[in-house]
C-alpha cells in the first residue's frame, strides 16, 4: 500500500468480497458505509448491503474510544471478517482507503470487471499519521483546472491519506472564485487575451505566446460541492486569496487597488509585474479584501486562511505618493514593515473570526503578524526561522516539494519551469528541518507538495507532474521514518500505479 | 426536459425527496434501483434504502407488460409516490433520467447541497422514442480522448436518452485500441510526432504545427471498462475500425499492410493522404484484419460493428502492381468494385458471427454488400439509395450532423474545421428523408451526431462543440415530430444548461 501503514502483520488466509459480502456500521459511521458502499460497488458489481443480518462475509466499521488517536486506525483481516476500528470516523476513513487498496488494482475501475476473485491478504494492521497537514497545492490562477478535475484531484489526495487541498485561487494572471460583492474579480480577472508558452524566459523579446484567450472561474455553487466533495473525504480546503502582491488580475478588475494605476490587464506571461501587481495601502484596498474574504470565510470552514504574501515588488510603495505617505503616517521604518503592517492587519481580521493567517514566508519580513503560519518555500530557512519564534509552519521548500520542477534530466521531459526535483529527491525529503530542537520541531504542522502551473496548461499535464512523485510525497507525510525505504517503496510503487491506471491518471512512467 | 417526452399531463402537487424516501423494486430491478439511489444520493446526502417497509415517500420501479414497448415508459408523480413502469428495463432507465431533470439541476452535483428542497412537480408522462438508432459519434484518433472522459460523455448521453456510441477508434493520425496479436498498432501506431494546428489548408507550405508529440490508446481493459459502463446505461457501444483507407497509423506500425510501402510513419496532418494510408489487397491483410476484428468481437457485444470504408483514395490500388494483379485475377472491373468486394468480404466475415457491418456511404461505390449498413454522411442521398434498395441506413448528413462545423458566425469562435451547423439548423433537421416512402423510411434506424476531432484538441474542446448542439439533436431522435417547437426547446434549454453547469460540461453559452 501506499503510503506505508506503520506496523503490518501478515497472517493466513485471504479475505474475499463477493455476492454476500454486507457492511455493517453503527448509525453514527452509517454514510462512511455507504461511502465504502460506493466505492468497492463499481468494479465488483456486488450490492453490498449495509446492516444486512444475512451474508456470508462482511466489512466492519465501529469506533473504538481505546483506539489510536491522531486520525489513526486499526485493520483486522480474516477470512469472514474485515474490521476498521478507530478513535474517530476520520480514522475509519483512512483504514478504508487501506482496505481498498488490498484488493486487486481492478477494484478502482468504475464498471463491473469479470474474472477477478476480490480478495484481500489477512493481516493485522496498526496505523497513524506522522503529520496533521498533509497537502497538495495546486494553482489554478495560471490555468484554470475544472471543477470535475478538482474533485478527481481530491479522490487522489484521499486514495494517499493527504488531507489538505491547498487551492491557489487568485495570482496575477487570473482570478478563479465568484465574489459576489465585486463581480468584475471574474468578469474581468477571470480571463485573460493570450498565453505564454514556454521555454521561460526572462527577456520579453523571446517570449512566445499561445494566441488564444484562457480562463474560468469557480461559482459559488462549484466552491460549495468542492469544500463538500473535499470534508467527506477529510480534506480541508485552504484557499488562498493572494495579496499584497500577485494581484494584477483584481487590479485588472479594479484599478484603484492599485498603487497610480488607470488601467492594466490581466497578465499574460510568467514572471513577476514591474507595475500594476500590488495592491495599495488605502483603507479602500482593506475595505475591499475585507469584503472579499468575508465571502471566502462563508465559503470555507478551513481554520487557516492563506494570504499569500510572496514576492511583493516593493518599488510600487516606494513610487506611489500615497503609500509614502501612509508609510509616513504610520511611523513605519520602510516598505518591508508596511507589508508587515498590511499582513498584520489581516492576522488580526482573521483571528477576531476565530481563522488563523498562513502566509509564504515573506510575512517574516518586517516582523511577523502575532498569530501566523508561516508556509516555508524559499528553502527551510523561514520555517525554522518562525518555528524557533514559537510560530506554527507547514514545510513547502523548492527542493524537493516544488513538483513544477523537471521529473528528469532528459530531453523528453515536457517544458518545466526549471530545476530538478526526481522521485527519490521527493522521497528522500525529511519535513523536519535539522536545526529545530523538538519543542520546536512540534511546531512544523507537515509539509505540501506545490503545483504551480505556468507550464502546465491542461489537468493531465498537471497530473503528469504530481504522479507518482505525490506517492512519494504522501508515504514521507504518514508513514514513520523507519519504514522509509526507496526500493521497498519503488516495488510497491510499481503496484500502486496499476491503481492509478485504472483511475486513469496521467502518471509519470517509471524509469527502468 | 430535454429530450420532451411525448405526452406530459400536468398534475396538483408536488413530490419531495428527503431523508425518509426510499426506492422500490422487483428483484430484477435492483441494480436500476441502485443505480438511481447512486445518482440521487450525492447531491441530497440522503440514502434511499431500497424496499425498506418504512420510510415517508417512495420512488417505485416497475415492469409492465401493458406499457408502451420500444423502450418507452410512463412515469407517474404524486405526492408520495413517484412510479415508473416500463415494458423493459431500458424503459425504466429511460424514465429515471426524466424523473430526475424533474428535480433541481443541483440534483446532478456531486456532493451534497444545502438549501435545496428537491421537489419535483406531480404529472402522468407517457414517454417512447421515435428513433432506436439514436447516436453520438467520436473520433479519438485525430485527437486521444482519455478514458475518464469517454465515461463522462456516457453519462451525458445516457441523460439525453442517446444509445449509441460510435467510437471512432483508428484513423491516418493514430490507432487507439490494444490488439493483443498486433502490439506494434499502439506501440507505434498510437503514437505521432506532431500535430498540424488550424486553421486548415490545403497548401503543405502553410500548415502550423503544435512542435510537440501526441498519443495514447486504450487498453483492453479500458474497453471493457467503457462497454460495461455504456451498457449499464443501455447504451450501445459500436467500434469502428478503418478499412480499407484512413490506415495510416496501422500501415505506420506495420508497412507489408500498404501498397508497394516500406516505411511511413503516423500522421500528423489534417486530410486525405495520397500515399501509404490505403491498406493493400493480400490475402495478408485480410487475415491480419481478422485478427483485429476477432479480438474487436470479443471486446464490443455491438450487434453492428463500423469499417469506415470512406474517402479510399484509388490511385494506391491503380498504382500497385500487386493490386491490380488482385483486381485483375478477380475479373473486377475497377477500383471501386475491388474495395466492393473488399467490404464484402468482411461483410460476409461478419454476419458468419452473428454481426451486422456498417460503413459510410461510400460502400454503396462499386456494389453494397448483402448485409450492410449505410451511414450517410455526404448528405442524404447515400441513405436513400441504400434504404431504397432495402438496406438499413443511420443518418450522418454533414448538414447538420457534422459537430465539426462552426456553431456560429462570427469572429470569436474557436478554429472550425468548416461549414456552419447551427443549433437551430440542428433543432430542424428531419432525419428521414423525403424522397423515401414510408416502407422505405422504416430503413432508417436513426441518426447520429459526428464529433470529428482535428481541431479539438482536447475534451473540454469537445464539449464547447457537442453541446448544447446535441441536446437539440437528442430531442429530433426522441421526441415526436408534433412536439417540435424551437422556442419552447430554447426555453427548456436555458433550464436545462443549469444541469450542465452543473455537471461541469463546457458549453456552449446561448447567444442572447
């Protein structure tokens, strides 16, 4: 199985659904069942009733106060028998797509297959999770990715026990969500006139262009069934609204955001915007996040609340009157505590919602707001940076969670954006930075792989870079350390794509 | 709805789902009882247990010897109790995809909704299709369509009461099926190098390329997987395997097939190839066509199996002395009578299995075979000719079957391959000819729409061409010519592209 369950003890004899095969749960795991119900009824064929006092075999669900805690849970195989037992309905979530994956790869097609006999190993397996946030980023402001391919993504994230979506909504060139306040975020940011293609590039001169208009954008309704596809399968969905910076596509919609702007358009290449990317520092700016975000607080129950918060080009503050003189009034030492200010404001917000702020880690800069999160991409610096002030953080570095880099140096690779990140990089990866002390490393909540997509324009190609590099990525996030093992897992690995070829995901070959 | 049943008698009151609902059903309806319990389950969150003796209202599934044959059905709504009998279970399939539009188009989302009450207005419905031959057609060669999709477009075509789905699965520019005994058709014929971009020309020197390489096929198990779920939803899946021109890709992965060819390679260009796209005429290829279509046979149930047969340039065969060696010792007079007695061949092949050939209209060049069937895709005199020689004939008139074309004129919409089928030209169209009496127009099964993917590059491309173009064409297949009216089509439409919204289909928005 991927990832590894933490203690596996074989034992004789398989286990076999079949015709009689029924589910049972007591009333409070009674839609885990039918869940369970729909899942292993498609390939099989079988009708599996729930409850049903006749049947030769059955699956079991049952909470277990003495069970492992943290998500956990135990799996008991016999030959009549197959039994989840966990502290709570999340546990029993998680020993269900364990279970699934204990019977032949076929079980994930979605008609009945004939020829196959349904049965799993016996086995006792203990099982619980290394970390709490176990995530997957994905951004659908460079291309947008269906609302259909949004939930085949959190099927995936669910099959890998990952438990939070990381959905990057809004950047320079697009803005995805529905504000029903401010209309023209989608009228207008949504959409974009062209495309940049790669090879990247630095030099405006060589960029080509695709010639086609891009965009979409999610309703409300598509967000809503989204949060609700996601929670039923334990998922959080952590939105990120972009700001101060990356928000040329809301400026685009609403030049006064701006710093001097009249008018711009929503970006069309990669890269960061000179001008027309940063929002000002009026209350008018304030005013508007604050409408925006209470929309975004009604549409996600999510605790943290991304604010984004990289790689703001400060020479827009330092070139508009205005925010000089607000840097002024405020008494602030320069733009990096008037970017601290700005963050700071929303930390507040959000708290006094009972939310909490993450942020990339340039919220450092300037002083970090008092109850952040800091999410650490630039390297593990800014994570253990923010962890030894006592600060939580979700580990996010380049190297090896950036999965926008090559898969491997050869010439077939589609276009990338750069950089080297290989399965066993991924695999190899510890979220734990070495120079926290452990009342410190308490602090790093778990790590995320991040999917930039500037160069992948369509969801199979997203899918061609997150698999199996994600399996990698989920076995480092559940499984304890000591069971990490590349060649045990590249075996396991060959197995488990069956799986996602039967779901038909676009994987990455394996290199033989 | 779309398609409009025949007969709807509008009743007082309304019929609510809710948590006390269950679903009724004889033993042999079970699997449609659950069927219908998977797809109202998502979006209410509620479970309708099937036959349980308690429960508040009641969906009632019910075969009828006295009701409407020919996969009709009559759906009953009152209060409690909302009934559909039918003579077959097609019939009741049919009746759930009505009963279900009855309800909010949130009833096709995928996870629960809040704030919906999920009544459906009480009626009597009397329901039977006008045509039994009602279909969609898809070429995966020109472009690979994953196999999510092709269940994706199953559902839709199941929910516009369409069954039958051509699968146009080899071409010039790929092969897309696994054939066990011929491995290189995908290894190599899958497979191409390029892709030439629109808009389309004729002159070589001014075709663009995409500069990347293009492919994929479906396994075996994929297939089974597509024709069981089809099947599930009663429709039929009909293979199409090209001969003997538009073979390209099958020549490319195995030259001694062509005419005097040693090596050619897949196609990356839109139009008729002059050169190696024309399979030869030994006795070689006839048995290696055997192979092919024997394991064809045991991958698709599909009464009718489709051998192309269209658009053959002769000049490979005029040029071949080996082909004209053939056409010579055959004592035939010309080209067209040697890929008459091509087609012959595997008609008779065919029908000494129990299977029925279908080609294009060109099979009627030369002499039709005894048993064919035509598609009549140059307009409709192919079809009157062959009904009138007492041949079955499907419907395919490029005018205004032929998806392909622009829906639109005007300078916004994506590069077309050509022509202009607009949705009211669609909405218009009489499939049976009037240059046939009525013995002769009991000939035409049906029709089709033909999605031909040159320029749709992608399956979100597909959809922006197929709909809502299709749902107009499923109504002139379903419904009763009497019921025709364009306006109140637009009407329902515009509540009917809620449901698509909902389903996450990229269509085409209505002009207003």
């Amino acid at each position: 199985m991927i990832p590894i369950p933490a203690k596996v003890i074989p034992r004789e004899g398989t286990f076999t659904l079949d015709a009689g095969t029924s589910i049972h749960a007591s009333e409070e795991l009674r839609v885990l069942a039918e869940s369970l119900r729909d899942t292993l009824r498609p390939a099989t064929g079988f009708p599996f009733p729930i409850n049903s006092a006749t049947g030769t075999s059955r699956v079991e669900l049952a909470l277990d106060a003495r069970a492992q805690g943290n998500d956990g849970y135990a799996l008991s195989i016999r030959p009549q028998v197959a039994r989840i037992a966990a502290f709570s309905p999340v546990g029993v979530f998680q020993g269900m797509q364990t279970l699934r994956q204990l019977f032949p790869a076929a079980i994930y097609r979605r008609a009945p297959v004939s020829g196959v006999t349904w049965t799993a190993p016996c086995a006792d397996i203990a099982d619980v999770p290394r970390f709490g946030w176990r995530g997957c980023h994905v951004d659908v402001a460079r291309h947008f990715m269906p609302k259909e391919w949004i939930l085949k993504h959190l099927d995936l994230l669910a099959m890998h026990k990952l438990n939070v979506f990381h959905w990057h909504l809004t950047d320079d060139q697009g803005w995805r969500l529905e504000i029903k306040r401010y209309p023209k975020l989608t009228e207008v940011g949504a959409w974009r006139s062209d495309t940049m293609l790669g090879p990247p590039t630095k030099d405006p001169a060589k960029r080509r262009f695709t010639g086609k208009p891009h965009g979409g954008f999610y309703t409300q309704d598509d967000v809503r069934e989204v949060v609700r596809y996601a929670a039923d399968r334990f998922i959080t969905v952590v939105p990120e609204i972009e700001m101060p910076g990356h928000s040329r596509a809301a400026i685009a919609a609403y030049p006064d955001l701006g710093n001097d702007i009249d008018k711009t358009a929503v970006g069309t290449w990669w890269g960061i915007y000179d001008k027309g990317a940063v929002f000002g520092v009026d209350d008018k700016v304030f005013r508007f996040l604050e409408g925006v975000l209470e929309e975004v607080l009604e549409l996600f129950p999510s605790t943290f609340i991304h604010v984004g918060g990289d790689e703001v080009r400060k020479n827009e503050w330092r070139e508009s009157k205005a925010a000089q003189t607000r840097l002024k009034s405020l008494g602030l030492k320069d733009e990096d505590a008037l970017q601290s200010w700005f963050i700071k404001h929303f930390d507040t917000w959000l708290a006094a919602k009972g939310r909490r702020l993450v942020g990339w880690d340039e919220i450092l800069e300037g002083g970090l707001a008092a109850g952040a999160t800091v999410m650490s991409w630039r390297g593990e610096d800014g994570g253990v940076a923010a962890a030894k002030a006592g600060h939580d953080v979700v580990m996010a570095p380049q190297k090896p969670t950036y999965f926008d880099h090559y898969q491997a140096k050869n010439d077939r690779e589609p276009i990338a954006i750069g950089g080297h990140n290989s399965l066993s990089d991924v695999y190899a990866y510890e979220p734990v930075p070495r120079a926290l002390k452990a009342a410190e490393a308490a602090h790093v909540l778990g790590a995320q792989a991040q999917l930039w997509t500037e160069f992948m324009p369509d969801p199979r190609h997203v899918e061609y870079m997150t698999w199996p590099r994600l399996c990698a990525m989920a076995e480092v996030l559940w499984s304890p350390t000591e069971t990490r093992n590349y060649d045990g897992f590249k075996a396991r690995l060959r197995m488990h794509l069956e799986r996602l070829r039967a779901l038909d995901v676009n994987f990455r070959p394996l290199d033989e």
